[in-house]
C-alpha cells in the first residue's frame, strides 16, 4: 500500500502505544479508523460525481457531432440536372487532354 512492512507497522504501535498511553491508543485508532472511512465515502461520493459529468459531456458531444452531420446535407446544395451536362463535357475534356501526348498541338 504505502511501502510500509509489518516491523515498520509494528515499530509505529509500539511508538503511538507510549506517546498516547494504554487508555487513549483505543480511542485515537477508532477517531483515527471513522475518519478514514468518511474519507473514502467523500472520495467515492466525488469519483462517483466525476464518472456522472463525464458521461454527460460524451453524450452532450455525441448529440453536437449527431446536430453537425444532420445539418451537413443541408449546407451543400443538391446537384440540378442542368448542371450533369456540363460536367460530362469537363469530363470529356480531360480525357482528351490526357490521350493528346504533349507538344502535339491541334
């Protein structure tokens, strides 16, 4: 967990065990044990906070990009039929130009 061994946790008891005294050490491990826990249950409750606002956002992007594509089609205006000869002729016109070897001038 933190590095620490078991002759180092004990080093520690042994340590809080004639600072604190036989009668306080109960009380400062159950202070100490509640104030761990509540801190788990705030960090939890905040993972817990940020996984919600996380998804949120995806599908808060995921409806932008869904608006985005849905207004795509409607930004470029559709083909007409008057424009389909022009670019067969375009067309022609390449092919024309790629068969004609260069320097051969008509």
């Amino acid at each position: 967990m933190f590095g620490i061994g078991v002759p180092e946790l004990l080093v520690i008891l042994v340590v809080a065990l004639l600072v604190l005294g036989p009668q306080r050490l109960p009380e400062v491990a159950k202070a100490l044990g509640k104030a761990l826990a509540e801190f788990r249950r705030a960090t939890s409750d905040l993972s817990e906070d940020l996984g919600n606002a996380k998804i949120m956002l995806e599908e808060e992007v995921r409806q932008a990009e869904r608006k985005a594509r849905a207004a795509q089609p409607q930004a470029t205006p559709p083909a007409t039929i008057a424009s389909a000869p022009q670019e067969k002729q375009e067309e022609q016109e390449k092919q024309e130009k790629k068969e004609t070897p260069p320097g051969d001038s008509q």
